[in-house]
C-alpha cells in the first residue's frame, strides 16, 4: 500500500493521461467513446503507454459492448498519426 501511494503521489496528472484514464473508465463501465476519445486511448496503444493487462481489458471492454463506427473511426485517426 506504501508502495502504491508513493508512486501515486510522483506521476503528476497530464491531461493525456486523464483522458485516457476517463476513455477506459467509460468502457470499464460499458459507454460508447467518442472518435476523440477513442483516438486518445488507441494513441496511448500505438505509443506504448499502456501495459498488457490494461490493453487486454480495454480490448476485452469493447469486444463486450461492441464497437462502433466512432471508436472505429478514431482507431484510425490514432493508426495514422502514429505513421
């Protein structure tokens, strides 16, 4: 617990990282993303700024809700900047 906290305390909240948190909060608790938002979150994806377990639930959170034609959208938009 130690640990946890005092790791908390040093990551300083950027607004990548809080729209990112909000985008899998949502699909944690079974909202549709928005093309942004879903372009957010595949650009942390495609950047690395995601663990494996993080990446396995967020793919597993939209295979489950089913995705649509905006998180598709914003996939792309996130596949094509990382070019």
């Amino acid at each position: 617990m130690y640990f946890q906290n005092n790791l908390a305390e040093k990551l300083e909240p950027t607004p990548a990282r809080d729209d990112v948190e909000e985008a899998l909060a949502g699909l944690y608790a079974g909202r549709s993303l928005d093309s942004d938002a879903a372009q957010s979150l595949l650009g942390a994806v495609v950047e690395g700024r995601l663990d494996d377990p993080t990446i396995a639930a967020m793919l597993i959170a939209l295979r489950l809700k089913g995705e649509t034609a905006e998180e598709l959208i914003g996939a792309a938009r996130a596949l094509r900047a990382a070019d």
